[in-house]
C-alpha cells in the first residue's frame, strides 16, 4: 500500500480528519487532545458497526491491533492503516519491528515514547490540532470540535533541503568506516552533491598482521612483545621504590 490516505472518523461532537503518508505514523500531544478518544472510536465502530454511533470514512479498511494474540491477529491485516495505543508494549519490540517489515499495512502509533525498532520519518510524527468547534442547537455549553493531523515538528523540510549556505566546503569525496552505519544517509547525501562515496571494511589490525606472518616470525613477534612488557614493568617498579624509598623485596 503507497500514497497518501485520509481517514474521518466522526461522532456526535467530535470529528477528526487524519492524513498519512508513509507506513509508519506517530501522533502525540498532552493529555486531553483526544488521542484515546480517536483509538475508542474506530475500536467501537469496528466492533459494534453503525450502533456505535461512530462514522468512519477511508478509501482502505482501518484496524486496531492490541492484545497478547496481537501476531495472529496482524498476520490476516493486509492493505489496511492499523491503529495502536502506547498502552501495547509489544510495538516497541523487535518482534513488532519484524511483523512491520515488508507488511502491506499502514501504521499509526499513538505513543509519546519513541519506537528505537521502528524506521520512521521525522515528518510523520503527528499531533491533534482543534481546529475550529461549532455551536449545536444554539446552546454553547453543546460544542462539536474538529481535529485534524499536523506534523509536529513543522521546520525540519527548511533544514534538511534548503541550502543555509553556512560554509562548508564540498569535499572531493566522503569516506565512511563501513557499508552499515550512517551508510544510507551519506550515500544520499553524496549522490545529492555528485561527488563519490568510499567505505572500507574494519579489520582488527593484529589479526590482520598475524595473518600475514608466517608461523616461525609470529613466534618471534609475540617473543619480543613479551620481553618489552617485562622490561616496561620492571622499570615502573623501579620508578615506584624511588618515590616510596620501599625495601626491593616488598614490591
């Protein structure tokens, strides 16, 4: 499932407009912006139908996920946007992190924690806003609010494209310690500048010495660190008696 996806879920008074993106979504905020609220709606709808009471409306199915069967339960969600509470501690595990993996569904997290396990984009974590409230019936203690989705952190698309021009030179190419760390990044980075991306792999280098050594040097190598280490301690003790003016036969 690709693209962009609208969910309404609606009651009495409240109504929530949500738009997601990417796979994996956040939504947070303080308490009493509606984020339990939202969870209970769509939980009710999909259990109780049109008696909840609650309307729902998307171009693909919506699901909540929770429970300790929460696996077998995911394992028959396909093409849907699933939607979990912070109250779930199995979402920030590794096993989650796997199920989400190659899965044709949508996540929402409605969690203030962060998921380590999870890759998910900076732009996706989501808040509540209340847009506007309306008057029912005339009465003013009878409102109905109106949320909808927007990132929260609102200036990381200026930082991260945009040119601050702050003085850095372009470099004639970026060398990175391995092909798994950090790899991703600057090998977009580096393709975004045009210039050549290198990494080379870690190796211990006395493994890498000694591997290279025939048999009778490596024994002769090991010899003469063994005589240099008894020779750099038998120098400290003697620093040792000078300062402390011991006996020899203490130390």
């Amino acid at each position: 499932m690709k693209g962009s996806h609208t969910v309404v879920v609606e009651r009495a008074k409240v109504k929530y407009t949500l738009t997601f993106k990417r796979n994996i979504s956040f939504i947070r905020g303080n308490s009493g912006t509606g984020k339990t609220t939202l969870i209970s709606m769509i939980r009710d709808h999909n259990d109780r139908g049109p008696e909840s009471g609650v309307t729902l409306s998307c171009d693909v199915p919506c699901e909540t996920l929770s429970g300790r069967r929460w696996e077998r339960e995911l394992s028959i969600i396909e093409d849907s946007i699933v939607f979990l509470d912070e109250g779930n501690e199995f979402i920030y595990s590794k096993d989650f992190a796997k199920a989400v993996n190659g899965s044709s569904n949508y996540y929402v997290l409605i969690s203030r924690r962060d998921a380590n396990e999870l890759p998910y984009s900076v732009d996706e974590i989501l808040k509540l806003v209340n847009t506007t409230s309306k008057t029912i019936n005339g009465r003013k203690s009878d409102r109905r609010f109106y949320s909808v989705t927007k990132p929260l952190y609102d200036h990381t698309a200026s930082m991260l494209y945009q040119d601050l021009n702050v003085g850095f030179e372009v470099p004639d190419a970026v060398v990175v310690e391995d092909s798994k760390s950090g790899y991703q990044f600057y090998d977009a980075l580096c393709n975004r500048l045009r210039i050549p991306l290198l990494y080379r792999h870690r190796r211990s280098k006395s493994k890498a010495d000694n591997s290279r050594m025939p048999r009778a040097k490596r024994s002769c190598h090991w010899r003469r660190r063994s005589v240099w280490s008894l020779h750099r301690k038998g120098a400290r003790t003697a620093r040792l008696q000078e300062r402390s003016l011991v006996p020899p036969g203490i130390i």
